[in-house]
C-alpha cells in the first residue's frame, strides 16, 4: 500500500442535487449542512437541490462545493479513511484546508463565500474569457500570450495537464492569442463556460480584497501535507495567508502538484465533491495510480470494497 491522496473538487464541478444520496443517509451530512446553511444565512441544501441558476453564480458555487466536498469527507473520517496529503484545484484548496485541519469547517463557509463575493465583483460575467488550450507545448503557450498581452491581459491560468492549459484575461488579447496559437499550430482549442478569467491578473481586486479578509482568520498546524496551487510545493504554515491571496490571481499548476505527490510516495487518488474533473486529468499525468472519486454512495461504496 502506497500513500492515499485526496483531491478536492474546484468550480466548475456543481451540479443539482450533489451529494443529496448522502444527505438522506447520513446524520453527519445533514448536520454538516445545517452549520452551514446557519452560517450563510440561506439554506444551502435547497439551494443545490433546487436554484441551478443561484448554483452556477460563484459566492453561492463556492460553499456549495466546499460543504459538499466536506460532508463526504466526513463520512470518509468516520469510516477511518483517512489521506496521508491533500490537494485542493483552486475553491478545492480551502476544502483540502479543512480536511488537513488547518482551517475551521465555519470559518471556511465563510471565507469561500466572501472570496466568491470578491471574485464576481472584480470580474463581473462576460468580463473577459478563458480557453482550453490541447496539445501544445506550454512553453509556446507562454510565449504566445506574452505577445498577445499587448491587447490586454492574457496569461496561462490552470496548467491541468501536461497537455491541457487553460488560458484567461481580457476578451480581445484571448482572441489575439487564440489565433497566433492556431498559426502556430495547435488543432484544439476549447472555450470554457466559466463565470470569469480567474486566476488571471484581473482579479488583483479580488486578490487584495481576500488578502484583508485573511488577515482575521486563524489557520492551525496542519495535521497532513498539503500542496499549493500556487507554487506545487508542501505549503508551509507561516505562508497560508499570502499563497491564498495570490491564489485566485495566480496560475493553478496542477500537473507539477500531482508530479509532487507523487514524490512524495502517493499511488492512490480519492477525488472528493462533485465531479470526475480531477481524475480525468490524473489519467492522463500519470496512467499507473489507482484513482477512485467519491461523488455518490456508490462510488463511496467502490472505495471502501477496494
């Protein structure tokens, strides 16, 4: 047996009704939803079963998928499954926060609703745009949106895999980078339905605004390793607060994270939340681990008969 990671699903993943199969079988999932919905002031299980529109805006997304993410967790614990690391994809660091008992489960709700507050203000919908980028050296990637930055901001924003970049920014410098990508070559680019270009320098507003928020948390020593996003190293305690600030304006460098767990001696994957996002892409960084992703009750049950 090698070490287990958790991953924590990011934005993007939300659907109706996730994690409701859970919710009607377990006390510790409904209590977990009852804090949360106290803190928020909302009930946030109506909200997932019934409002997609409500869902699919980011200060609502956001403690959607943390407390989802959570509450399975939880049912995790009391099962004693437990990760040697964790890894969070963006919104997911705070769930792997959590998890590492570093961060309060109320303090979390909070924090993801106020950082989802800041991010739609400082990127409004249809402010900008981010595109899938397949197939293409990352170096070019980079080289190509450093000359198409002269229309604006664009830069790599989630480096996912090896050969999947996301890029993001401004909607013209995008576009400009979009076709320099196409004469340089590359066949695929997929343009993402996402409320705004984050992890770009456009949230810098966002990035400030989180950073004064932070400053009245209290973080913990953690209890397991956790990788940054931001840097796709083990995060140290002193650093939580800056690397979360820099976090949503910063690229998310997946792929070195796994590259790092790897190191680290992980063989088995368990993606928590909604979702199959981040075991697609640990398939394709790295095809001998065994990946399982606890979304429902069967793929809970999948894990715990392994």
């Amino acid at each position: 047996m090698g070490n287990i990671a958790f991953l924590f699903a990011g934005q993007g993943a939300q659907r109706l009704g996730m994690a409701r199969d859970f919710y009607d079988h377990y006390s510790l999932v409904r209590e977990t939803f009852d804090t949360a919905s106290r803190v928020l002031g909302y009930d946030l299980r109506e909200l997932i079963d019934e409002d997609s529109d409500k869902l699919n805006q980011t200060q609502y997304t956001q403690p959607a998928i943390l407390v989802t993410s959570i509450a399975i967790y939880r049912v995790l614990q009391e099962q004693s499954m437990t990760p040697d690391v964790v890894l969070g994809l963006s919104l997911g660091e705070y769930s792997a926060l959590v998890a590492s008992g570093s961060l309060a489960f109320e303090d979390a709700v909070q924090l993801v609703a106020k950082r989802g507050q800041y991010m739609a203000n400082a990127a409004p919908k249809g402010t900008g745009k981010m595109v899938a980028v397949m197939n293409t050296d990352p170096k070019l990637i980079e080289e190509i949106c450093l000359k198409a930055s002269k229309k604006g901001v664009v830069t790599p924003a989630n480096y996912n895999t090896p050969n999947q970049i996301v890029i993001g920014g401004e909607t013209e410098a995008v576009n400009e980078a979009v076709e320099l990508l196409k004469k340089a070559g590359t066949k695929r680019l997929i343009p993402l339905n996402v409320s705004g270009p984050f992890h770009t320098a456009l949230l810098d507003n966002a990035s400030q605004q989180l950073a004064n928020t932070l400053e009245h948390v209290s973080f913990s020593e953690f209890k397991m390793p956790l990788i940054s996003n931001t840097t796709a190293k083990v995060m140290p305690q002193d650093a939580i607060k800056s690397l979360l600030a820099r976090q949503v304006k910063e690229p998310v460098r997946f792929y070195e994270s796994i590259e790092t767990l790897k190191s680290l001696g992980v063989t088995e994957f368990v993606e928590i939340g909604p979702g199959k996002v981040l075991s697609g892409f640990v398939k394709k960084i790295d095809k001998t681990s065994n990946i399982y992703t606890v979304d429902d009750l069967t793929g809970f049950e999948a894990l715990l008969n392994r």
